[in-house]
C-alpha cells in the first residue's frame, strides 16, 4: 500500500473535527476516503475530513498536520474522493456488548447479513461453522474484500472467508467501509467494497482490558482479557508493539427461548388438492403448532413395503399403508399409540401430539449460539533507517477452537425393518404377516446417539515484512511481502457411518445361541464387527451398538492448509500541477498466490460417491493459482473557484491483472467530485470490477450437508417421495471470473449556517454478469428428471434402483446479478452550552439507513428478485441504525436504535385464503407471507478516572435493552425444518438482552 499525505484541509480547521468523532465514536457522513497504511514516520490519528463541526472542538485539533483518508492509493490535498466511506472508531467498537469485532461492524446498514456464532449453529460439513464474516451490499461474503492495514489477509476458510474474529482486536484503531466496487485499487472480491481494520503501528504506553458478558436469560457467557504494550526505542528511530488477548464464549446448546417453543413453520396444506382437483386453498399454509409427524424421538412407523414385480420384471420394494402407522416406542421401547394432529402433510403435522415431538427447544434442535475459545498475539517492529527510509517486520498469530451442537441423527421414514427383524416384538410380526407386508418404514430421531459435535479449530499465522519511505518533491514509495498460513482442522463427533447403520438395522436372531447378531455377521462374514441397533424406543442400545454406528472407533476429521503469499511494491506523488492544484498519480505492481494442501482425512470419508458418512464427508482438497497485476490510479483537478464550480477533480484508476487458472482481465474506475458551494458537493463514480473464484470453487473435493429432497421417480400414492441425501460441493476449476459494473451519485450537504451538520445520499448500482452460481440439489435433480441431461451426471443411483444416493453440486458462471439501493446518513456534532450555557460535554447525533431496492438474481431466463425478503437469502428493503453519544470530561453515555423494515417471505408468493391460483414453484401460494419490522436498543456508559500515574475505565454495555424478541420467520415445509428455529439470526438478534461489563487501564 502507498501511503499518503494529505494536508490538513485549508477550508477551515473544524473540518477535522468530525473526523476525530468519527475515530472516538461512529464517524460523521460518508466523505472522505482515501488510503491506509500511513508511513512509520507519519504521526497521523485521524481517518476521515469531513464538513466543519462545532469550532471549540476544532481549536482543540490544531496542533494536528496530517490527515490519513481511505480508499485510494493517491495524495490527495484538500480534496474528497468520490465513493462513500463509513467508519467506526474504537469507542463505539467497545461500546457494542460483544467480545467480537464484528458484531459491531455489522450494525452497519450496507452490511446486511454475513456468518457467525449464531447463523451456523446447524453447520458441520463444511466446517465453516463460528466464522465471523462480513457481507457488503447482500451479494456474498465472498464479494466482500477484508484487508488489515489496506492488505490482503489469508482466509480462515476454503471459500476464502476471512475471520474477523482473528484479527487483534485490541490494536484497532477504527474499521472503514468503503462501499462500492474497488477492484482497480485492491484487486479482485471488492464487488460489494472493503471492510478495512487499521490497526494503531505507533501505540505507546501499556494498556490492559478485561471484561465479562453474559445474556439475561443466565446463558451465552463470554470474557475478554487482553494486554497491550508499545514503545519507542533507539532515540525515537524504532518503535515496538506487542499485543496479546484471550477470549472465551460459552456454548448455548439449546434453544430454549419462548419464540421458539411455539411450533411456528410453514406446511403443506394437505387440502391443497383432493383426488388431484384443486380447492382453490393456499398450497402452503403459516402455523404455530407444528412438528414433525414422521420422526417421533423413539421412532414411529410411518408405513409399509411389499417386493412386487414391475412392468419391466423387476422385483422391486413398493411402499404402501399399514394400520401399523403411528406405532411409536417410548423409554425402554415401550409402545403406545401417537396421536397424530387435525392437519397432517407428512413430514410435518399441526396439533395432536406436537409437544410431545417438539424438536425446538430440545437438544435434537438446533442450537441457539456456538461457543468459542480464541487466543491472539501481535508483535511489530520498525526502524527508521535515514530520515526517508523505514523498515517494519509484524507477525501476527490467532488460534481459534470452536464447537457446535448441530443436529440429531434425523430419519423421517428412511429406516425399512424387514418381518424378521430380531428388536420386532411378535405382535407387530403379526399384523405385517397379516397384511402381506414384508418391511416396515419406520422415522426416528435416534435418542441414543449424541448430539453432532462439530469441532473446528483454526490456526492462522501473519508474517509481514516491508519498507517505506519518501523521495524527490512529496513522492513516497512502499513494498511488502507477505506470508500466511491458515492451518485448518475439522472434526465432527457423532455423525453415523451409513454402511455401519444399514448393516446395524437388519438385526436376527443367531440360531445357534438365540442371541441377537447383524444379518451380515450370520450369513457374510462373522468376523464383520457388526453390533445390532435398535431404532425403536430410548435407552434401548448398548454402548458397542452406539459406538459401532458412529464409526466403530472413527470420526470425520480433515486437516488441511491454505498459504497465502504476496509481493507489493507501488510509489505515488505529484509529477505535476494544473491551474486547479496538484495531479496526483499512484502506481505499482503485485503478486498474489493462494493454496491450499497438505490435507489428510478419516478413511470412511474417502468411500462412496460422497464419502461414507451420513453427512458431510470431510475430503481435503488440493489445487492453487497465482495472481500477476500492475496498477495506475491518479486525480486530476479540473476546476477551481468558479461560479457553481468551487473545486472538480476527476479520478481514475486501472488494474491489469493475470490469473494463472483464466488468463487476463481488466478493471477501471472512474470518479468524479464536484464541490459547487461550501455547503454542498456531489460525487459519482463508475467501475468495472472482477471477482476471480475462490479455492472453494476451484477445487473443492466433496464436502456437503444432506438437504431433503424430493425424488419424481418414486412415488409414494401418487407424490414424490422426500428424502434426505448426501449432496457433496465439487470444485470447477474451468470457472471464470465474474464481471461487475457498478456506478453511484450522490451527494453531501454541510450547512454553513448549522456548523457540526452533515448529511448525505447515494445511490448505487451493481451490475454483475457471469456470475458464478451453484445449483441447488433440488434444481439439479428436477433438470434430469425433466430431460437435461447435462445434471443427470451428477446424480449416483443405488445399484439397480431409482433411489437417490448422492448428488455432487458443481459451480458454472451461469447466473446474473442486479443490486441497487440507496445510502442515507446524518450527523450532528454540538456542545449544548452553545444552547444552554449550563450543560457542558459534547453531544453527537447519527442516523444511517440503506435502502435495498433490487437484489435480482437471474438463471436461465428466469429472474428472482430478494430485495425485501426478510429471511437469509435477501436483505431487507430499509436496515437503519441512529444513536445518541454523550460526553463529559470522564464519562461517557450512548444509545442506539437499529432497526429493520417489514419483510416478506418470498417476492413471488401469492398470499389467499379462497380462489387459489394454481401454485408453481415460483409463484406459490400461501396463507401467509409477511415478516414484521423490528427494533432492538442498545445502551453503554462509561466512567473514567486516574488512580495514580494510570488511568482506568468502567464500563457497562447492554444490547437488546428490551429483551425484544425476533421476529418469527418460519421455516420451509418437510426436510429437517422442525429442528430449524424460526428467526433469521442474520438479521435479527435472537440471543436477547446481553450486558458487558469490564475495566480498561492505561499507563
């Protein structure tokens, strides 16, 4: 990165104030932005200029002389750069009831959702799960480039997620936005923008912080201890830094809040239609109440199969009714009779004995919060060689060791018991004799095997060396190499092994002892090590059983590394002025290379078409590519003091750039700045920007869940049967990458009548084209049924049958994507004894909104528009955050607001109670689409004092204040859904009323 050395702005001294707000709190308007990474021998504090504030504060800052603006590689002198900024500092960083970064961050309105503790409570197989990430704009984590000090970092993931929970937190010193695409200046991901952490290089003294945070519902508890040192050595030529933190959140394993005990979920109306007539009634209908009919916790038969001959003489299992339905076993395998509900569309019923089978709220649920114990250290020295040369070395190393409990071994009727199956009591043999059936189709939450534990562990370690320096008339050059490592363990306890679990069920009797033997040790192989299991009732398997079908001594495990490299050298000055002011120019050039290998597995992951474990299938993958790329970016002022024309300054910037796996691409971008008065200037900008495909895509070797699909070429009374399956995500390594133009306008008021004042709109418009989609499961198989034939090699049958084995997903650039939207934000910066002479302290007002307009996806032709959708696949149509920040000479006081517009569900449903249209699978209709809006409160206050030659603060942090529950937002029909909870936790806070408190010293 080249840094740079902007004056202090010359239209008065106050305009530096609001920047220095922005550093203490969240920063006045989007102005600003234009580089990180200032210079070893630059004493630079503040982030953002912006527009005059009160005038005693500015006095206060004159001794400041440089200004260090984000977002661009060039000097710029006095001047702003077109593409909006935000910025929090460090106070409102602290002020948020977390120990993490980015729970702060994302109170942001143009960041809408993205990963972490509480959105992937139910991932195990990718090993993602306790990721905190970032998405810009709704378009993808992906999209979203995270850089540290304006610098790549290696990713905590294989599809390049870059966890924010490692970087030190301790040493940031504000987080800036920069939204809008920026490919020409950082490189390829920066569709959606940057999320830059810059970090204090020149802290001096000894600074310590503790703090515990817990929810009030007695659960989510959490504690940070860290401490940091700095100092300047060698007569002010070096300086050193040494940063070291440790924290910890607890599990919160079950869900056990009231919005999720209530059986909220969406279900198939089973009056849609009857003897395939239509009644004019919703196809899906929105229901308190629900549970799953099929998959009673001791298991419970849900049908029966003959072997009958088909049409091309096959002998063949068909599945047809039994009374035996509803047949359930309780502790010890005692059975009894479940009664089913009033509405009853299998997997899912309303009524009856729903509490009964409540999966919400019980351990098989899904959990409410994943827990985490991270260690971080940072060290940095520089030395300043002359007077214009400085060198730096930095290391930086996090380990992160998370667990989840994801799910229980769900079966919603997959489990056939043949006639002579040994755990059958007679009775049952009975009836089935009777009724000519041959096996028995049982759905089971398997009480026996623990909950799924997944346990990902991530060590990632920094190593940075570089110079800087300055030459000629106000030129400055910078070079860095860097080096990464994100060693990555994955482990998943208690997942069933499917060959284990077939040959376990088919459970007889050993007619030479009367025990109780797997089929395949007495007629195969006696030496197999097989233990029968018994899917019916609790406390009914011996532990060798349970041990034999979660792996018989294995677990799915994967290490594997990725290694990130990266070379930069680039220089930047004024070759020149025009009548208007000094044209700046930045230039340098890069290289890039990711990796990722070194990975070994479990053995049973490497079997079948998907690995041989029920879900997941741990698989290392192996591949990497290189990134060659030079860069040129400059500002040009055009105009200056002129009637309705104060100052125009046009920018721009190219970046060629070389991929090894795609060859060549170009990116560009131009801007515009036109201040017309002092009070108000417009800004513009137009970009051509890439995202090249991550190592995920590339070269993935099979990780995946096991969605619930439904399979057209079995059927059971005339419908699809549901099933769940593997569904392995395989790289392509003959992907592209996606293109995107992007242009915004807006502009930024600062009344000279109101000092303190600013606001400012802007519009954006993302346009990206071959985009790189992967097609879900369902659309895959529905493709093959429907006669594409390209998806049908993807699908792996079981031999002989039509029954779905396995379905690998693979990435194309086959999709397009339109976003668009509006940023609004305001902020007012006063003393009140300007008002009233009385009051002292400072007060600053902040409100900040986005407007989601489109987010539009389309894929062959057919368009899907999330804006508006209030659930995990859209943003919401407003996301709005205001506070309220108070100071006085040793305290402090905040509140604020964020909130989210009402939703819906889904664009395209129809919402009815009579005369239903027909429903498709776009358009269907339902008796219910809307998602409530939302408000959650927040509240910090702190008080300082010095006690002796330190100083020490106090503080208490409280989110959700309230204690507002989410909105419901319910899940799909069938699959798993009833062990879903029905909120959406990126959007909305789900953990309830959290407090924070703790100390900070100083010395």
């Amino acid at each position: 990165m080249v840094p740079v050395n902007s004056k202090l702005l010359k239209q008065g001294g106050g305009s530096l104030v609001a920047g220095l707000l922005g550093v203490a709190s969240l920063s006045v308007p989007q102005s600003a932005l234009a580089q990180s990474a200032p210079a070893e021998s630059e004493a630079v504090e503040v982030a953002q200029a912006a527009a005059p504030a009160a005038a005693t504060a500015a006095e206060s800052t004159a001794a400041i002389e440089e200004v260090v603006i984000t977002g661009t590689r060039v000097v710029r002198d006095g001047y702003q750069a077109p593409t909006p900024v935000s910025v929090i500092g460090v106070e409102q960083m602290q002020s948020f009831a977390s120990p993490n970064i980015a729970d702060a961050v994302r109170t942001l309105p143009a960041i809408s959702s993205g990963s972490s503790p509480t959105t992937s409570v139910s991932t195990a197989s990718t090993g993602n799960s306790n990721i905190n990430a970032l998405n810009l704009r709704s378009l993808g984590e992906n999209r979203t480039l995270v850089l540290v000090d304006g610098q790549r970092s290696v990713a905590s993931s294989l599809s390049g997620l870059v966890d924010v929970n490692l970087i030190p937190q301790d040493l940031v010193q504000r987080v800036e936005v920069v939204t809008g695409g920026a490919s020409a200046q950082y490189g390829s991901d920066a569709l959606g923008g940057v999320v830059n952490f810059v970090l204090d290089k020149k802290f001096t003294g000894l600074k310590t912080n503790t703090q515990y945070g817990a929810t009030t519902h007695g659960d989510g508890d959490n504690a940070l201890a860290s401490l940091t040192y700095g100092t300047p050595f060698g007569e002010g030529r070096g300086h050193f830094i040494f940063s070291g933190s440790y924290r910890w959140q607890d599990v919160i394993p079950v869900n056990t809040r009231d919005w999720n005990l209530e059986g909220w979920q969406f279900m198939n109306n089973p009056t849609y239609s009857v003897g395939g007539v239509l009644t004019g009634q919703p196809q899906r209908l929105l229901l308190d109440r629900v549970s799953c009919s099929t998959c009673i916790a001791g298991g419970i038969i849900v049908g029966g199969q003959q072997w009958q001959t088909n049409a091309q003489g096959n002998r063949v299992r068909v599945n047809v009714p039994t009374s035996l339905r509803g047949t359930a076993w309780g502790q010890g395998g005692t059975p009894y009779q479940f009664e089913f509900g009033d509405l009853v569309s299998d997997p899912d019923m309303r009524g009856g004995d729903w509490q009964s089978t409540q999966v919400r709220g019980s351990p098989a649920g899904t959990s409410l919060s994943g827990g985490s114990r991270t260690a971080s250290l940072f060290t940095r020295g520089s030395w300043a060689l002359t007077d214009s040369i400085n060198v730096f070395a930095q290391a930086a190393y996090a380990r992160d060791k998370n667990r989840n409990y994801s799910f229980s071994t769900e079966d919603t009727g997959g489990i056939t018991l043949a006639r002579d199956n040994a755990f059958l009591s007679d009775e049952i043999k009975s009836v089935m004799a009777a009724q000519s059936l041959d096996f028995i189709r049982i759905g089971s939450q398997h009480p026996d095997i623990p909950i799924t534990q997944p346990t990902n562990t991530r060590e990632v370690t920094r190593l940075v060396l570089g110079a800087d320096g300055k030459f000629g008339d106000g030129w400055s050059w910078d070079a860095y190499y860097q080096h990464g490592i994100s060693k990555l363990e994955n482990v998943a306890k208690y997942i069933t092994a499917n060959a284990n679990m077939t040959r376990a069920y088919d459970a007889v009797i050993n007619p030479a002892n009367g025990a109780i033997v797997c089929r395949s040790t007495r007629d195969v192989d006696p030496n197999n090590g097989c233990k029968p299991y018994n899917p019916m009732g609790f406390g009914v398997n011996t532990q060798q059983a349970i041990d034999y079908v979660t792996g018989d001594g294995q677990q799915m495990w994967r290490e594997q590394q990725l290694t990130q490299n990266v070379a930069a050298f680039a220089v930047s000055g004024s070759p020149f002025s025009t009548w208007a002011g000094d044209v700046s120019v930045a230039t340098g050039i890069e290289w890039r290379q990711e990796e990722v290998g070194k990975g070994k597995n479990d053995a049973i992951s490497n079997t079948g078409p998907a690995g041989g474990w029920w879900v997941g299938g741990y698989r290392p993958s192996k591949g990497g590519y290189t990134v060659r790329e030079a860069f040129v970016e400059t500002v040009v002022p055009v105009l200056k003091d002129l009637p309705l024309f104060q100052y125009v300054d046009l920018s721009g910037a190219v970046r060629a750039t070389d991929y090894s796996t795609s060859g060549n691409v170009e990116t560009w971008k131009v801007g515009l700045n036109w201040t017309l008065i002092d009070d108000l200037r417009f800004r513009g900008s137009l970009s051509h920007d890439i995202r090249a495909p991550n190592l995920e895509e590339l070269y993935s070797n099979g990780s995946g869940g096991a969605p619930a699909i439904t399979n057209p070429w079995i059927l059971d009374n005339g419908a699809p049967i549901t099933e769940s399956i593997s569904s392995p995500r395989i790289g392509n390594p003959e992907l592209t990458p996606e293109i995107a133009d992007s242009y915004g306008l807006g502009f930024v008021l600062s009344p000279r009548f109101l000092p303190g004042f600013n606001f400012s709109v802007d519009y954006w418009h993302i346009d990206i084209e071959d985009s790189i989609g992967l097609p879900t499961t369902q659309d895959i198989i529905n493709g093959c049924f429907n006669g594409q034939t390209d998806f049908c090699s993807a699908i792996s049958f079981a031999d002989g049958s039509r029954n779905i084995l396995a379905v690998n997903r693979t990435p194309f650039n086959y999709t397009s994507q339109v976003a668009s939207g509006i940023d609004l934000e305001a902020s007012y910066v006063f003393d009140p004894s300007a008002i009233i002479a009385s009051i002292p302290g400072t007060v600053q007002l902040r409100a900040m909104a986005t407007n989601y307009r489109k987010n539009a996806t389309t894929i062959n032709g057919v368009v899907n528009d999330t804006a508006g959708e209030n659930t995990s696949v859209g943003p919401p149509n407003w996301k709005w955050n205001a506070s309220v920040n108070y100071s006085l000479e040793n305290i402090r006081a905040s509140v604020m607001a964020r909130g989210i517009s009402a939703g819906v569900y889904d664009n395209d449903w129809i919402v009815c109670s009579s005369n239903c249209p027909a429903s498709d699978p776009k358009f269907v209709t339902v008796s219910d689409n809307r998602i409530p809006s939302a408000i959650f409160w927040d509240t910090s206050f702190t008080y300082g004092f010095d006690y002796g030659s330190s100083k020490i603060e106090a503080y208490l942090n409280m989110r959700n204040v309230f204690d507002r529950d989410p909105p419901i937002v319910a899940a799909a029909p069938g699959g798993f859904s009833y062990t879903i909870a029905p909120a959406n936790a990126q959007l909305y806070d789900v953990l309830g009323r959290t407090f924070t408190v703790g100390f900070r010293t100083s010395f």
